[in-house]
C-alpha cells in the first residue's frame, strides 16, 4: 500500500463527519504555531463537543499541505462533511476565531 495515500484516506476520514473539525497545520520549529496551542485549547474547552481539533505536522504529512495549498504555519483550516470551509494563515485570537466557526457551522 502506498503510504502517502493512506495518510491522505486517513486525514479524510478524520474531518469527513457530522462535527466540525478545526485542523491546525503547524510546525514544530514554527514559533507562531506555539503561540496558538494555548487558543486552541481555550477555543476547544469553549465550545466542548460541539467541534473537534486535530493538529497536523506540516513536515510529516507534506501531501495533505500539498493538496490544501498550505503554503505557511500555522494555517486553520476548518471542516464540515469533509469539506473545507474556512481557511486561515497566522494567529488569530480566540474570540475572533469562536465567532467564525460558530458562524461558519
């Protein structure tokens, strides 16, 4: 089996679901993808179940930021039934960024 592809199929069915999922794109040696842990970790103990985060390494997984065109960390980019429906390069803070998936799911 191909890896890359299972990565891809598996990334798929991770944010192809009834919950909206928040993927954060980052980078370990990104300095501005540390500073947005913390937001969304204060975004996801606001909004509980209703939203899931997964975090994805840019420099593991290169074909799912291929396929999105994520060309800089951290990049958000926010599911609904495996669907892209908003997408964010840079921080952003909490409050903003609850507005725009309430608004958005």
């Amino acid at each position: 089996m191909n890896p890359k592809k299972t990565k891809v199929s598996k990334f798929s069915e991770l944010v192809n679901g009834e919950i909206p999922v928040l993927v954060d794109v980052f980078a370990d040696w990104c300095s501005p993808c540390k500073q947005i842990s913390p937001i969304l970790k204060d975004v996801k103990s606001t909004l509980n179940d209703s939203i899931k985060i997964i975090k994805i390494d840019i420099d593991k997984n290169q074909q799912i930021a291929d396929k999105f065109q994520i060309k800089g960390v951290p990049t958000l980019l926010l599911f609904k039934d495996g669907g892209v429906i908003w997408k964010h390069s840079g921080l952003i803070n909490k409050d903003e960024l609850i507005k725009i998936i309430k608004e958005k799911t």
